[in-house]
C-alpha cells in the first residue's frame, strides 16, 4: 500500500520518470504519456517529439473545448481528455509535476484515474517542503449555466460535493461530499470511471467522438440498468463527476475552499476553475 501525504499543505513532485500509454477516448488514437519531476510550481506540458520547446504551464485559459472532455489549446497544439490525469496528480497532492505527451489526446486507460495513481505510486513522491501560504478565498464565487452551477466558499480545508440528476432509473439522483485528502482521493474517487449512454453512443460516433470508448473502459448505462456491471461503488457516476470536477479545477490549482457543483459539466467546472484564477490573481495584485 502505498504511503500519500495526509493532506495538502505540502509541495510534491515525483521522485522519477513514470511513463503509460493507451487509447484517446475521443481520438481512439494510441498515444503516450511521459510524467516527471519538475522544479517549477505548476503542471508543464511538453511534447516527447520536441524535446527542445519551451514547456507551457497549463492554465484554465487554455480550455478550448469542454464537449464530454477538457480539451486545450497549447501553444505546441491541441491536447483533449486531461481531466483524469491532473485529476490524479492534484488529489494524490503532487503540485507540480512535468507532463511530456505523445499525440493530441490523453490516455482514457480504464476510464478512472486509477491507472494514473498507480504510476504516480510506481515513480513515488518526492517532499518538497511547505507549500507557499495558499490564496484562500474572501468571498463566495458561483458560476451558472442553464440550470447547472458550481459554487466555491470560504473554508479552511477542501471540502468537495457534487449532486448528478439524470431521468435514466440506473442513475437518478446521487450526492456526494467530502472532506478531501489524498488518501480519500485514492480510495474513494480515483477508481470512479466515466459513463455515458447507451442511446447516445452512435450519435456521438457519427459526430467523430467516442471513437477509443468502449465497454472496458466507460461505464454504459441503458436505462435502468448498466450494460456492463459491476460497479466499482454504488453511486460511481457522482464519485465520477466529483474526479472530473477536481481534474478541471486543477488547471488553477486546489483551492482552499468548499466546492460544489449541481449538475456539473466540463464547461462549468472550468469556469469556476477560470474565476477562482482571476480572482487569485486580483488578490496577488492588490497584496501590499
């Protein structure tokens, strides 16, 4: 069993290389992911076919696309599906990590970000001492989209909550909080995998998505039942939304606050993602 940090208040990197490969979920292409230490705050994605490039930080103003994945758009070329990954780097406490890709699409591996603790667990973790002294929020931010919202509010650790409702009986209502902390996260989000419908699969296959997904690595739902049972917990679809929520908010880095989402999706939790950037930024500049 490998040994996390208790919490976030540490600065992680990894102690080694670790590399994993598989297929895009959107792309179905075969593509390869390289993660190693870095020296800098921040997650820094470089290309394996451009060894020499300048690596960019990644950020919530590089979100291009939020269709069933956060997709970005980097100066070296469009990169989809990065949710699970940082997902992964962010809730195991890694804070700052190199990212070295092959291809334009992440790995799906088995759908959760199961695969990538368990690389993160094979390169192990380096301790970097004290993380600076977060931001922490002065007031609540709340971004809306139709009927959808995500809220995040003063507190002094993470607590995360998502609620999902959807008229298909497998699913309906979920609801789920937390108090976070990387041994949470491992135990109780990381192995939550991505689902979808049986109704929309050829529709989405048509418009040239979905194209790597397939019944080992999506959860499938059809109606009232799961075409392809079991389930890894009982309400794995919000233990889902909660791993999605966390890999996109990521891109700014964990705050520390209390986060709920209502029906959340790619675009709403990368405009929270976005204000909780700004307003970050607002507060540096306004510090004495």
């Amino acid at each position: 069993m490998h040994s996390w940090p208790a919490d976030y208040s540490g600065a992680w990197t990894l102690a080694q290389t670790v590399e994993r490969s598989g297929v895009g979920l959107h792309s179905g292409a075969r593509t390869r992911v390289r993660l190693g230490p870095a020296s800098r705050d921040g997650y820094w994605l470089g290309r394996l076919q451009q060894p020499r490039a300048p690596l960019q930080r990644l950020s919530p103003d590089q979100v291009a696309e939020t269709r069933l994945c956060t997709a970005l758009r980097l100066d070296s070329g469009p990169l989809a599906t990065v949710e699970h990954l940082l997902a992964a780097l962010a809730g195991t406490g890694v804070t700052q990590a190199e990212l070295w890709v092959d291809g334009e699409e992440i790995p799906l591996l088995d759908g959760s970000a199961l695969g990538w603790v368990e690389a993160i667990a094979q390169a192990g973790l380096e301790h970097l001492g004290p993380r600076p002294a977060p931001w922490r929020l002065a007031a609540p931010i709340t971004v809306q989209q139709g009927a959808s919202f995500a809220t995040a509010l003063p507190a002094s650790s993470l607590l995360i909550a998502a609620a999902v409702e959807y008229p298909q009986p497998a699913i309906g209502r979920q609801l789920l909080s937390l108090e976070l902390t990387p041994p949470t996260f491992v135990r109780e989000i990381a192995p939550a995998r991505t689902f979808g419908f049986r109704d929309q699969v050829e529709q989405l296959r048509a418009a040239g998505l979905i194209q790597g997904g397939a019944l080992d690595n999506a959860l499938v739902c059809d109606g009232d039942q799961w075409m392809n049972p079991p389930l890894r917990f009982a309400d794995e679809p919000v233990r889902h939304k909660l791993l999605d929520l966390l890999g996109d908010l990521a891109l700014a880095g964990l705050p520390v606050a209390q986060v709920f989402a209502y029906r959340g999706s790619h675009g709403l939790h990368t405009a929270l993602a976005a204000a909780l950037s700004t307003a970050s930024s607002a507060s540096a500049a306004s510090a004495p």
